[in-house]
C-alpha cells in the first residue's frame, strides 16, 4: 500500500500548479519552490531505499491496476490544469510591465 501512496504525490503538485495559476505574487512560486527546493533538499536527508521490487512483487504490481488508473488520472489532472491555465488567461489577463 505504501508504494502505492508514493506514486501520489504528484497530485500534490499539481494542486500547488493550480494555486500557480490563479493565484498572485507568492503564490505563484509554489510550484516551483516545491518541485526544485524542496524535493531535492528532502533526497539530502531522506535514506534511500537500497532495495528494488523483487521478481514476484514486480509481477504483482504489474496486475495491480491502482498504479495505470493514478497515471490515466494523473494525465487526465493535466490537461485538466492546462484548460484552467487558460481560462485563467482570459479572465485576468496578463500585464506586461
């Protein structure tokens, strides 16, 4: 269950992605301090985990269908965030300074 936990975090991303695109000043910076900050300075810390699926765990997740629905969902959020970019655009459009 926990490998599978892992592979969600990129939903957290995306949520700070659409913080970024409706949001001003700071806000807009999340995204960014979370992905190329944040996340880097935790691989500092954090212990990596020297072992890999085995054979048999390997072949289980493979018919574990949790892992295709999060990535289809996943890419679905994305395109999902790019027409909210967008229509965050029209909205409140750009100044150019």
């Amino acid at each position: 269950m926990i490998r599978t936990l892992k592979y969600l975090t990129p939903l957290f991303v995306y949520l700070l992605a659409l913080l970024s695109f409706t949001g001003n000043g700071f806000i807009c910076w999340l995204a960014l301090i979370y992905a190329w900050i944040l996340i880097p300075v935790a691989e500092i810390f954090l212990k990596a985990d020297p072992s890999n699926m085995q054979a048999a765990e390997e072949e289980l997740a493979r018919k574990n269908k949790t892992y295709d629905s999060i990535l289809y969902s996943i890419v679905l959020l994305q395109y999902t965030a790019l027409f909210i970019f967008f229509m965050a655009d029209e909205i409140q459009p750009l100044q150019h300074y």
